[in-house]
C-alpha cells in the first residue's frame, strides 16, 4: 500500500510537470485567438516607442478581447473540462492531469490580473490631475475630450485585467469542481462493500489463490534456472550477481555493526554540546545503509535472471519491505530505547520493551503482506478473494495495535506530571488505537474493507509519524540544553524547545494530511490559496507582501535604532545640550524613524492606505470613546519632549510623590523615588497638574534648618553660632551668603532658622543632617540650652482627690 501511494505521488507531480513545459508561453493570446506576443507586451512597445513631446499620454490599442474565437488553447480546454465535469465520468489519473492543465492556465491568468497597472496609474494620476468635473457640467471643451480620451485609454488598458480576472475565476471553479468530485470518489470508494471475508466460500478461495501463486513462483523460479543452464549464461550471471550481493553483504554485515559501534561511543559522550546530533547521525547512517543493502540485495537477485513474473514482482518490492522493517526497527529503538536510557517518554523498562516489540511487529506484518500482495497481484483473483486475504492480517495488526495502545497509556517513570496535559495526552492516544485496532476489523468483516484498512494502517503511519516528531523534538531539547548554571542561558534555552516543536508540528500537519487521505493537489492548492492572498478593499494581500512588508520595516527600525545609538554615544555627547535634551532628540528621533519605517514598508508591501479611511473613521469614532486617555496621555509625552518642563534625570515633586525621573515614555513617565521604587505616572498628570522641579535649568537649591532655644538666651551669640555652621558647610555657596532669621516667640522657645543656598539641591537632607550635628555640637561647646515642651497641670478640685484617697 505504501508502494502505491508513493507511485500515486509520482503520477500527480508528473502532470504538472509535463504541462508546465508544455503549455504556452503567453497568456493573451488564448484569450484573443491571436498567436502573437502577448497586449501586454504590444502595448508596452507602443507605449515606449511613442515620442514624449508628441503627446504625454499616447493612444494605448489593445487587442480585441471580446473576440474570442473557438479555436483559443484555454476555451477549447476550459469547453472539454466543463464537458467532462458534466457527465462525471473522468477516470482518477485523467481527472488529475486535466487539473494539472487547468493549475497552470490559472497560475498564468493570477499573474496577468495585474497587467498594464502601471500604465493605469500614470492614467489615473493624469485624470485626478484634470480634477473633478464641475457640478454645473460647464468644462472647457479642451479638458472634456482630454478627459474623454484618457477615461477611454484605461477603459482600454483595464480590459486585458478583467478578461484575465474572469478566465481566473473560470479556472477555479473548474479546479473546485474537480476536487469536489475527486473526493465523492474517494468517499464512494471508501463506502463499497464487498463479500464478507468471514465467508466460507471466499476463505477457500483465498487459500486456493496463496496455494496456486506459491506453485507458480517456485514452478517459475525453477524453469529459469533450468532455462539459464540450458543457455550457459547462470554461471555469468551469478558473478555479476554475486557484485551486487558482495556489496549488500558489505553494508548489512560490516558497515552497519561499525556505525552501531560508532554511535554507542557517542553515546558516554556527555561534554559535547553536539553529541546528540552526532548520535541521531549515525543512527540515521545506520538505517540508510540498510536501506542501500536491501537495494544492492534486489538488484543482485534481479540480475540472477532466473525469476519470473511473480518472483520478479516480489523482488521489486523486496526494498519496500525491508525499508518499513528497518525504518520501524530504528523509529522504536528511539523511542523506545534499550537499556537505562527512559527515554523522551520516560517508560519503565518493561514498558519500552514491549513497546518496541509490538512497534516491530506490526512492521513485520505489513513488509509481509506487501510482499504477498506484490504476488498475489499478478494473479486474478475477485474481490471476496482479496478480502478474505487481508481480513486476517488486519486482524493481527489489530491485535499488535491494541497491545501497543495499551502500553502508550502506561504512565512514566515521573508520575509528578502524570495528571498534566502529557498524561491526558497519552491516555487519550492510546484510547484512540485501542478503539482503531477493534472497530477497523470490525468494518472489514462486514465488508468495508477499504474503510477498515484506511483506519487501521493510517492509524499506524499516523504512530509513526508522532514517533519521528518526538525523536526530533528530544534531539532539539539534547541540542538547546543548558551548558552552565546562566539564568538568561537557561530561559533562552527553555524557550527554543518550545519554538522548534511548534514548527516541527506545523511541519508535519502536510504529512499527517497525506495519510488520511488527503491528494498532493489538494495541498498544493491550499498553498495557492496562501499565495493568492486575501483582498481588503482593492487591494490583495499575499505572503509575499508580508515577507516585503517585514523585511522592509526591519531594515528601517534596525537603521533608526543604529541612528539613535551613534546619536546617544558619538554626536549629542559633543555638544552643548543637557542629557535631558539629549534624551529627548534620540527618543524623538525614534519615533519619527519607526512611523517612517512603517509607512515605507506599507507603501513598498503595496498596501493603498487610502483604502483604510473607513477603518481610520471608525478608529476615531474609538479613539473618541473609548481611547481618549491614552491618546491624551500620549499627545502629553510628545509636549513632554518638545518642551521639556522635566527631563530624564531631573528631581521632581507631582502630587504626593518625590524623585527623579528615569525615563518618559509615550504614555507616561517612571519616576524613581527616594526609597528606591518606581512609580509610573500618566503624562497627561505632569502636563496639566502642578508638578514642582527642583533640578531643572540648574541644581542650586536652598536648605532651612529651623531650630529652637531657651527662653533668656543670648540672641546674638545664637546667631553667631548659626551663622558659623552655616558658613562653615561646604555646600553652601558664598554668594549669596546665608543668613540667620529670627522667626518668633514660640511656646517653649524662640525660634530661629539658617537660610542657605546649596551647590547642588540634591544633598539638600544630606546638608540639613550634617548642619543639625553641627548645631547640636556647637550649642553644647556655648552651653546654649535647646529647651523641650514643658507643661503645668492645674488641679480645680484636688479635695475630692484627697476623699477618693482617704
């Protein structure tokens, strides 16, 4: 069966193939009836050899296209292909060439959907330059007919688009149509029922058919080497032959042991960071020297020359066979491997041997039945016969296939996780083989032999496949594992795993498609549908676009950031502004840059953004409502750095928050506060509220250090005092010189204050602090009394005390 579907993918690749060599190189042609070089091209030449001076915009003549004449290429196959789809009676392999023809008319057709568009800009741009037409009508004579004449050139110039848009649209639904009856075969095919194998009658017939091609392949083989006696050539053929079985010999006795031996040194080797590539390597040299071994085994055994129709029949699909064998000998020594190793799905080791012995098995069964089926093909032999041949082995894969989903439900060897989606995952899983090994039997013994046996080996192709995903998602966490104990190392590390078995998935989506059924040209035509794209408004957009559109804005945002380095580092360094201007022209420069590389990559992808005014109205209908806050925020970040009331680094006060400021952004600014947190503040509140700056323009800033002493103190020697510290600080400037104010009579003390300007405001705490040790110091040495609140208590009734007391 696999032999089939990799025959089956020939013949859809070759169609396609053979018709786009064959199919002709212009596409207006068809469309016209001329065999001529395409309008196109006619009205480039035109276009180009027309003298400039003469005339700006030259008559464009276009070739008649609503002339279309019966004996066009595309109509007398679009008529034949309408035909066959009527009468539902085309044959798989023709109904998949005739697709073929029709995929090559439209891929051509896509392409010329845009013909002549440059030459319908320039048109356009020379109406609108015209400009609207008067609402009274009243135009000079001149401009009308030079209006005219150019609404009739791109009239003239639209016409080869529109045809092609058409025959495009003609030729996708004639695709569609094919594929909507492609798969109404396949779900007939699938829904026949024949004989049940259970019956008696078939059962004898099937062992009567094995009995008969078994005798007919020894009769066979034996009349051939009788036959290669007679003629004297088997002693010349053995020696050609024994080239080739020396060489299998070679590759499946000694090369593979050495690369078995080879890859179990690699196996202790736990410093190299590629050791598990090197692993998977040669594991994967081992199965193609296998592979290669069974080929050289076929070719020597093809050589001999002594086989007939039958055996010559099982020769050919000798490489087959073996090839399911090995592959699935190595696909279960990986997943499940020998020895201590638990492998990705951590199983107990009792667990992965029966994983791999029941994972073998089925192999052995289907290499078998292949090679039985390459037998029995050459001979007649009725459906109830087939059947009741294959009913048997569906049933031993069945078993195998109930067996193995049972395993895969084992838990592993860390049960921590097994309540997690990894457990749910495998329990689920093996839930799905257990119920396919017992319901495709079951329709194949009522009959629904091609639906049981679609079941149950896609079931099996599909295990494969999730087996080989996971021995290449282990070999992608192998390789990304972390080499030192780096925290950023580790969850860089930890997120690629994730990465590459998500494109290994998606990878694998075609595949999983091929086996359930899915065709080469269904694929193919999902990709050109992704290829086409999707219209917004006039305007189509492809992958390619978005490739163009990405590769664009990345160019520019990595120039801008470059721009803005060399900016921060080398040029603003050198001038005159401060770092809060600074940082104000590179974060404005970057913004500028990224709008640029934004509208140059829309422009250079082909996006009209004049088609996106209705999303902007409602964008702004949003902005109005729902977004006015962080539009007004982000319009206040822009005023923050064109005007620049506060500049990173600058020490501000807002509301009942104080620090300094670490960085402004569109929407709001971080401010650091003195007890080392940030706070994030709207832009919008530093635009239109009250926001002190105690650093802006200049650090100098002035200190106030009130202080208190006794009552009948001596006032001069106090500001004598306060005056010497104030002096004495190194902080405070000179000019001008700080003073001493008497403020008043307090309660408990007359109040000064020392009134001094610092060199830089922000030690303002640190100059209070150090100028109140000073004063303290300084009113002990003077013996100067700093007083504390005293208080005397008058008693109205102490005599009710005194009785209370007594």
């Amino acid at each position: 069966m696999m032999l089939r579907g990799i025959l089956c993918g020939l013949l859809l690749f070759w169609p396609v193939a053979t018709m786009a060599q064959e199919a002709p190189t212009d596409l207006l042609a068809p469309l016209t009836g001329a065999e001529q070089a395409p309008a196109e091209e006619s009205t480039g030449e035109q276009t180009e050899s027309a003298p400039a001076e003469e005339d700006p915009a030259p008559e464009v003549e276009t070739p008649p296209f609503e002339t279309l004449t019966d004996d066009s290429d595309w109509l007398r196959l679009a008529r034949r292909a309408e035909e066959q789809v009527k009468a539902d009676a085309l044959s798989p392999f023709a109904a998949t060439r005739l697709r073929a023809e029709l995929v090559v008319w439209r891929d051509r057709f896509l392409e010329q959907t845009g013909v002549n568009g440059g030459r319908i800009a320039t048109v356009d741009g020379q109406i609108a330059a015209l400009g609207p037409v008067p609402e009274n009508g009243e135009e000079t004579e001149a401009v009308a007919m030079r209006r005219a004449e150019l609404e009739a050139q791109k009239r003239a110039l639209t016409a080869p688009q529109l045809l092609a848009q058409e025959a495009h649209a003609r030729a996708n639904g004639l695709i569609s149509e094919l594929d909507a009856q492609a798969l109404q075969q396949q779900t007939r095919a699938l829904a026949d029922r024949v004989p049940s194998p259970l019956d008696l009658t078939s059962m004898a017939g099937g062992v009567s058919a094995v009995w008969n091609a078994s005798g007919l392949l020894v009769a066979e083989t034996v009349s051939g080497i009788r036959e290669r006696l007679r003629a004297g050539q088997l002693f010349a053929n053995l020696l050609r032959a024994s080239l080739y079985l020396g060489l299998a010999g070679l590759l499946l006795i000694y090369l593979r042991p050495w690369l078995a031996r080879r890859r179990s040194e690699k196996t202790h080797d736990t410093q190299s960071r590629f050791a598990p590539l090197w692993r998977l390597c040669l594991s994967f040299g081992q199965l193609m020297v296998s592979v290669l071994g069974l080929i050289a085994l076929a070719t020597g055994l093809e050589t001999l020359g002594v086989f007939g129709l039958r055996g010559m029949a099982v020769i050919d699909t000798l490489p087959l066979a073996g090839m399911i064998i090995v592959g699935t000998w190595w696909l279960a020594r990986h997943v499940f491997p020998p020895g201590d190793d638990a492998g990705y799905l951590r199983y107990d080791a009792a667990t992965r041997r029966r994983g791999r012995r029941y994972g073998i098995g089925m192999a052995w069964i289907i290499g078998i039945s292949t090679l039985s089926v390459a037998a029995l093909q050459t001979t007649d032999v009725s459906d109830a016969t087939a059947a009741a041949l294959a009913w048997p082995i569906l049933l031993i894969l069945g078993i195998l296939l109930w067996r193995f989903g049972r395993v895969i439900q084992q838990p592993p060897i860390e049960t921590e996780d097994e309540g997690g989606s990894g457990g749910r995952t495998r329990g689920l899983l093996g839930r799905l083989c257990t119920l396919v090994a017992v319901v495709a039997p079951m329709l194949a013994a009522f009959g629904y032999m091609a639906a049981g046996q679609t079941l149950l080996v896609s079931s099996i192709l599909s295990l494969a496949l999730i087996g080989f995903v996971l021995v290449l998602q282990r070999v992608a966490n192998d390789l990304t594992a972390p080499s030192r104990a780096d925290e950023e190392q580790k969850g860089l590390n930890a997120l690629l795993p994730i990465v590459i078995s998500f494109l290994l998935f998606l990878a694998s989506l075609p595949l999983f498609a091929l086996i359930w059924g899915a065709r080469v040209a269904d694929l193919l035509e999902l990709w050109q549908r992704f290829r086409e794209g999707f219209a917004i408004g006039e305007t189509r957009l492809s992958p390619t676009d978005f490739l163009t559109f990405a590769f664009v804005f990345a160019i520019g945002y990595g120039l801008t950031r470059f721009i803005q380095g060399t900016l921060r580092k080398t040029v603003l360094p050198r001038t005159r502004l401060d770092i809060g201007g600074q940082n104000a022209i590179v974060a404005g420069f970057g913004y500028v840059g990224i709008i640029l590389a934004a509208i140059i990559a829309i422009t250079s992808a082909g996006i009209d953004l004049s088609n996106l005014a209705i999303v902007a109205g409602a964008l702004s209908v949003g902005i109005g409502f729902g977004l006015q806050n962080i539009v007004s925020n982000f319009v206040s970040g822009i005023i923050l750095l064109i005007e620049r009331p506060v500049s990173e680094g600058d020490w501000i006060e807002v509301g009942d928050q104080m620090g300094y400021v670490r960085s402004i952004s569109v929407r709001s600014t971080r401010i650091e506060t003195f007890d080392r947190t940030d706070v994030i503040v709207p832009n919008a509140d530093l635009v239109s509220g009250t926001v002190t700056n105690w650093t802006r323009g200049n650090l100098i800033g002035r200190v106030i250090v009130p202080v208190g002493v006794a009552y009948g103190t001596d006032v001069e020697k106090v500001r004598d005092v306060l005056m010497q510290v104030a002096e004495e600080h190194p902080m405070v400037i000179a000019t001008p010189p700080p003073v001493v104010l008497f403020r008043g009579f307090g309660a408990d003390s007359l109040d000064f204050e020392i009134r001094a300007i610092l060199r830089d405001v922000n030690y303002v705490m640190p100059t209070h602090s150090e100028m109140n040790f000073a004063i303290a110091q300084k009113f002990a040495e003077e013996g100067i009394e700093i007083p504390f609140a005293q208080r005397d208590i008058w008693l109205r009734n102490p005599e009710v005390l005194k009785d209370d007391k007594a």
